[in-house]
C-alpha cells in the first residue's frame, strides 16, 4: 500500500497550487478528481480510522490485483475498472478493491455503480469517514438528495473533513443539499464561513442566493430568468456574511428597490441582521409580512424580536398566527409557548414549549423556555432537569465570542 | 401573576419621561436650568430627593448605592478628584488618567506617539471604567481602575486583546449593540424603544430606570393625583421573575447558558448562579435577590447579615427561638450540621475573577467540597 499515494498523485492533473480562494465546482471534473484523491489519500494513509482489512488473497488473485493497480497507475481507468470488478466478484471480502473501484467508477461519473461499490465497501469498513462522503457525493450526483446528506454529514463525523480542502469540499455539498432540502438557515450558517475566508465564486455567490431567497434548488437549475433575482440577491447576503455591513446595507437597499415585491428578501436582511442588531432585524420581518402575509418564519421572528423588546402582548398575534400555519414548526410553538407565558397563561404556555421539545428535543431555546416556564410554575424539579439539559446543550456548541 | 404586569416592569429600561417633561420636573423642583449638563447631573439626585418625601427609605439612600453611580460624569467622579494622576504600563504602552480641572484626560504612548482623550462618561462607582469617543465611535478604555489594588490595570475581559498598534491600544471598539447595553443598564433613560439617545440619559440607575412611570408619578403627586399612579409594586413579583427583572443588568440565567459563558467569570452573573443552586424555587420568596439585598442600600457586607435569610429555611428546633412563628412553620430545609452562623461564608465561597482583582461571593448556594472545581 505504501505506493499508493506516489501513483495516485502522480497519474492525474492534481492542482494543489490552485487559488485557495476559488470554491470547488461540481460540475468541474478536475475537482472531481481533486475529491477523490484527498478522500483516498485520508482512505489510505490514515489506517487509525480503518480496522485492518479482512479479505484474504489468493495466490493466483495477486495477478489480477496487480493488473488492476498497473492498469489504473496507467491512467487506463476502464480497464482498472474492469479489473477491480473481476477482483471484488471473486473476493467480495476485500475492501480496498471496493474502494478503488467505487472511488475509479466516481471518477469517470458512473455514478451509480460508485455508489453501491462504496456501499459494499462501508459494509466492510463501516467506520470509513472518506467513503461515506465520497458515497454522499455520488448520492448528490445521482439525486438522492437526504441520503447523500446523511452520508456526507456521517462522513464528517467520521472525520472525513480534518484537511481544509477537504472541509471545504464536503461543507459546500452539505450546505447545497441543506438549501435543497429546505434548511435554509443551515446552509447560510456554512456559507458564512466561506464568506469570512475570503472564498468567492459566481456558483457560491448563487448558492448563497438560493439559501438566502429560501428556494430549495441546486444554482444549476436556476432558470434565467432568475439568474439576476438569485445573484444579486447572493451577493448582499455575501457582503454580509463576510463582514461588509456597510456595503450591505447598500446592496440590499438597491436589491429591495429592484425587487420591490420578492418574497424573502426581507425576511433574508432581517435574519441576517437579527444576530447582532434585532431592533434593526424587527422591521425587515415586518416588511416581510406585507410583502408575503402567509410566511410563518417571518411571523416566528417578529414575535421573537418583540418578546426580546418585553412585548409578549404584542408578539401573540403573530406567534399564534405562525403555529396555526406551521403547527410543526418548532420555533412557532416555542414563540407561542413564550407569547403566552408573557402575557399571563403559562399553563397553555407551557403545553406549547412541550409540544416544542417534543417536535424538537435537541432545541436550547426550548429548554430555556421550559426551565423558566417551570420554575415560574414551582415544579422545581422539572425546571432543574431542563436547566441541566439547558447548559450540556450549551456547553456542546461553545462560547459566543462576547464573552462578557 | 399577570405577565403584563411584569413586562411593565421590565419595559423600565424604555424611559417614558420626555425631556420636556423631565425639564418640568426640575422647574417645579426649583431647580436653577443654567446649562442641559448640569441639570441632567442634578436630575438624579433631585429626582430621587423628590422621590424621597414620600419613600424616604428606598429614594434616600439610594443616589449612592453602586446602582446610584453605575455612572457618573467625569466632572462629579470623586475617583478623579483623590486620584488626579493614574498610570498603568503594559508592555510597549503606557497609560495615563489625568484630571484637571473638571477634565480627564485619558491618554496612551508608545513612547513615540500619544493619543489622549477626554473621558465623557466613567462607568461604576468603586471600580471604574471608562467610555469615550474617537473618529464617531464608542470606545471602553484598555484599563480601568481597581479599588482592590488602587490602581489601573488592564479591563476585565480586554486581557485577551493583543493591540498591534497605538490606535488598537487605545480601548475596545464597541460592537454595534453594545453601547445600547452599556447605557441601558448603567444609566436611566439613554434607551427608548431599542434606540440609544445620549442626550437623554440620567447617569447612574434611578428610581425610574426600575419603577417605570416614577417620574409621572412624582409630577402627578405634585398634582395632588399620587394615589392610581403609583408604578406596580415589584414586591409582587415572583422569585423567578425577580431574577428575570434584575438579570436583564447582572444577566439572567438564560443569558448566560444561551452565549455559554462558562468559568470563574461567571460569579459575577449572579442570577444565573441562584437559578443553578439546588434550593432554588422560583416560587418560594425565601430566595430570591430582594429576599437577602434592598436594592436602596448599600450592599451588606457582613457575613453573618445573611444568617437569618438562611436560617428562613434551614433553622435547626434550637435556632428557632430566634425566629418569627411564620419563619418557623416554614421551614422545611435540612439544618447545617456544622455551624449556625456565617453561613455564606463557607456556602457561597468568595470566588476571584481570572484577572484576580474582584471578587465576589459565589451565588450558587452548595455544599463546597475541598478541592473540588469551580461549578460553572
């Protein structure tokens, strides 16, 4: 195996000098390229992750492997590809010929066949953080969108993104597959980082944009007719996220007059404004609801941003109209849940907050809620429970940087 | 307890007073309006000696609690009247504090080139920190003073900031909100519905800054309609709520757990550090932040002042003959089985902040085993 990274890197147009501030394309085949290799070299050269591998080897099977690894260290992919087949038949168990076929199928856009090599491969190896991203790749290819980011999320938890290249590569499709899927807010919190480093592109530029105008589409399946609408609308989401408050605030303002009646434009400065100025965020939302008077989230925020103002009172018409829109939606439940607690009803308020945990266990805000709700309450035990689950949620996603 | 109630309360920070109205304050008061400055200066302690006719105990003594001066002009800081010349080195600056006058000056060197500023608005009352303006921002000075070392040294939290140059060595730039925090919580009437006015504010916390609508009321009472205008009594609130009311300045517990501000630096936050002890019920007004502290007065700094507040739940059957009949019949907590006296000082242990010039008793009320870490 020792070999294997000098054929791998030397057979391809590998580009590691390229401009660290260009964001990888996927339509672009030599970063397809560029994916696998980091992925096999993390595959290969990182044995802690990998239990030794178990597939016995033939004697007379030696032949095969070596004309396999000849043929693909001559760039002959289809014949390294046909030869890993004949290899992986004859031993199912051997789970680097998995990989090299997965990871060569990939590489020639097969993606299909990739796909369940990886599979056999993962079934193998189950704790390969390289192959589960690499298979969350070829599910994004393929269209098999929530698989490929279950892969891809599994994959970096297996520590699949530990080189920045890497990180990058994985972090985008993940934040393509968090907009098309439909978890807008995820995918901006991951384009913020390409943001602040610095790393721009058209292709991110218009993936911001998506996330930003909440459509669930892929920026190669914006039509032209929206082409203006996604990029400008990426680019102020872009000046913001990278720390251009000023130049922001002028893009948005040109981008509200050019598309005066777009839903989520608004609702896009206001949320990114809400962070750090939430006097400012509030009449963005506000704005939001005149434009577009059905948008739930928008109604989740105005009554958050007037509950941090003390107006509960106020906040209920909202948050009562966003839980009958979205009953599923666990931050309209929890700014039901506060609303009421504000203005005087914390039993109902309460039942809200629970129907929030409920939808959604893992939620800091709510146990918050929940803690103080219960407290107010006397259920002193119940408030110390939420309080300690309160501060282990806390605790896993660290410090904000103003620390006091 | 009806939570429009409390937002009431907690709508104090949003100043009703109009300027005008206040200016009409002061006239009935007979107060001399020889420059905005000096009556704004003379606003708080007027406005509280007015209060004071008729709540003599809670407005008397209160203008000169640490909440009274949570700040002061530079011109009425008796810090910069008994220390006119403070100085402080850190590495390549050197930083001076220099009052004459009725001015200070705040200056830093690299020994090639100063900066110096007049300090507009000094922040607390014993330890001090100081605001200014330069090139249309807010700026906290690089240090501030220390009563426990009678001294400057470097600002709480700041220690962390490297300045690569004079202008970054000045002080900390303040984020956009931050000035709203700043002003909200140490001086009446700067915030009104999230906007920040300077021109507006009262220095320190007044009688308005808790009880919104204190001031109309004075001026109604001056009317002969005192009585249905008086602000809602905070005594109502419930513990909980009480820790919500005064944490939205020393921080609630959710506050704290929301940024996670974990560690020693903590203690300060005294809200959060009630709320995680296992005695506390956001219901029992036995414990909560006005059961054991007058928010009028000065803090108590006598141990055993506490004793009875403790014992208001902890009394052993020999301890009780000391206390009231309700305190006895409530008490339902187990007695200490080591002393009965000072109990704060080995179940609120003294806890320093990481730069170790302050000090406080921590809140989270606990069995402190030896040896064992910080509960953050």
């Amino acid at each position: 195996m020792g070999g294997v990274k000098q054929v791998l890197f030397g057979d391809v147009n590998f580009r590691p000098k390229e401009d660290a501030r260009s964001v990888v394309s996927i339509k672009s085949r030599p970063w397809r390229v560029c994916v696998l290799l980091i992925l096999a070299f993390f595959a290969f050269f990182t044995p802690a992750w990998f239990p030794k591998a178990t597939g016995q080897i033939a004697p007379r099977q030696n032949d095969l492997i070596a004309q396999a690894s000849a043929a693909r260290m001559q760039n002959d992919i289809p014949r390294a590809i046909e030869l890993y087949s004949r290899a992986v038949q004859a031993n199912p168990k051997w789970p680097d010929g998995w990989w090299f076929l997965g990871s060569l199928q990939y590489g020639t856009g097969a993606y299909v066949p990739a796909r369940d090599a990886l599979s056999h491969y993962i079934e193998l190896i189950p704790k390969g953080g390289p192959a589960f991203a690499l298979r969350g790749l070829c599910e994004f290819e393929t269209g098999e969108y929530t698989q490929a980011l279950g892969d891809i999320q599994h994959g970096i938890s297996l520590g699949a993104a530990n080189e920045a290249r890497n990180e990058q590569i994985l972090r985008y499709h993940e934040a393509l597959l968090q907009t098309r899927l439909g978890n807008y807010t995820s995918a901006l919190k991951m384009y913020s980082i390409f943001a602040k480093n610095g790393i721009t592109n058209p292709e991110l530029i218009a993936a911001i944009g998506l996330a930003g105008l909440r459509m669930p589409l892929l920026p190669k399946d914006v039509g032209m007719e929206q082409q203006s609408l996604v990029s400008a609308t990426g680019d102020a989401a872009y000046r913001f996220l990278a720390g251009d408050e000023a130049s922001a605030a002028r893009a948005f303002q040109e981008l509200f007059q050019r598309f005066p009646t777009t839903p989520n434009v608004h609702f896009l400065y206001g949320y990114l404004l809400f962070a750090t100025d939430p006097d400012a965020a509030l009449p963005e939302f506000q704005q939001e609801l005149k434009i577009a008077p059905a948008n739930a989230d928008a109604d989740v925020m105005t009554a958050w941003g007037l509950l941090l103002h003390n107006s509960g009172a106020e906040a209920l018409p909202y948050a009562q109209r966003a839980a009958e829109q979205k009953p599923a939606l666990p931050s309209a439940q929890l700014v039901l849940g506060r609303s009421l607690m504000e203005t005087g009803d914390l039993k109902e308020g309460m039942l809200h907050l629970e129907r929030a945990r409920q939808i959604e266990p893992n939620n800091l805000e709510v146990h918050l809620a929940l803690a103080t709700a219960y407290s107010k309450s006397g259920r002193k035990e119940d408030a110390r429970c939420e309080r300690i689950l309160s501060l282990q949620l806390s605790s896993s996603k660290g410090a904000t940087p103003d620390h006091p | 307890m009806n939570e429009s109630f409390l937002s009431s309360f907690r709508a104090a920070r949003a100043p009703r007073l109009t300027t005008l109205r206040l200016f009409l304050v002061l006239v009935l008061l007979d107060v001399p309006l020889d420059g905005v400055h000096l009556v704004a200066q003379q606003a708080q302690t007027n406005a509280a000696s007015s209060c004071a006719r008729c709540h003599a105990a809670q407005a008397g003594p209160q203008p000169d609690t640490p909440m009274g001066r949570g700040m002061q002009w530079p011109d009425a800081n008796p810090l910069f009247k008994s220390h006119p010349q403070l100085s402080f080195r850190k590495g390549p600056y050197t930083y001076t504090v220099e009052t004459k006058g009725n001015q200070t000056l705040y200056s830093v060197t690299d020994g090639t080139r100063t900066i110096s500023l007049p300090i507009q608005w000094s922040f607390g009352k014993g330890g001090q920190t100081w605001l200014f303006e330069r090139d249309g921002n807010l700026y906290e000075s690089m240090v501030s003073y220390y009563p426990s070392i009678d001294g400057l040294e470097i600002t709480t939290g700041d220690s962390v900031l490297t300045p690569q140059n004079l202008d970054e060595a000045v002080g900390r730039k303040l984020r956009k909100t931050e000035p709203k925090d700043c002003f909200g919580c140490h001086s009446t009437g700067a915030v009104s519905m999230g906007k920040l006015d300077l021109e507006k504010l009262e220095p320190g916390v007044t009688c308005e800054h808790c009880h919104a609508g204190a001031n109309a009321h004075m001026v109604a009472s001056f009317q002969g309609e005192a009585y249905g205008t008086a602000p809602p009594d905070l005594k109502g609130l419930s513990s909980e709520d009480i820790s919500t009311f005064c944490g939205q300045c020393h921080r609630t517990w959710e506050m704290v757990v929301r940024s996670n501000w974990r560690g020693e630096i903590n203690v300060r936050f005294q809200p959060y550090r009630l709320a995680n002890s296992k005695c506390f019920d956001g219901t029992d007004p036995r414990i909560s932040c006005i059961a054991c502290h007058d928010p009028h007065k000065d803090l108590v700094r006598e141990d055993s002042f506490y004793d009875a507040k403790c014992l208001a739940c902890h009394a052993s059957r020999d301890e009780s003959a000391n206390l009231s009949a309700h305190t006895v019949a409530h008490r339902d907590a187990k007695p200490c089985t080591v002393a009965s006296a000072s109990c704060v000082s080995c179940h609120m242990p003294k806890v320093k902040l990481p730069n170790g010039l302050m000090t406080f008793h921590d809140h989270e009320i606990r069995i402190v085993k030896p040896g064992a870490p910080y509960p953050d």
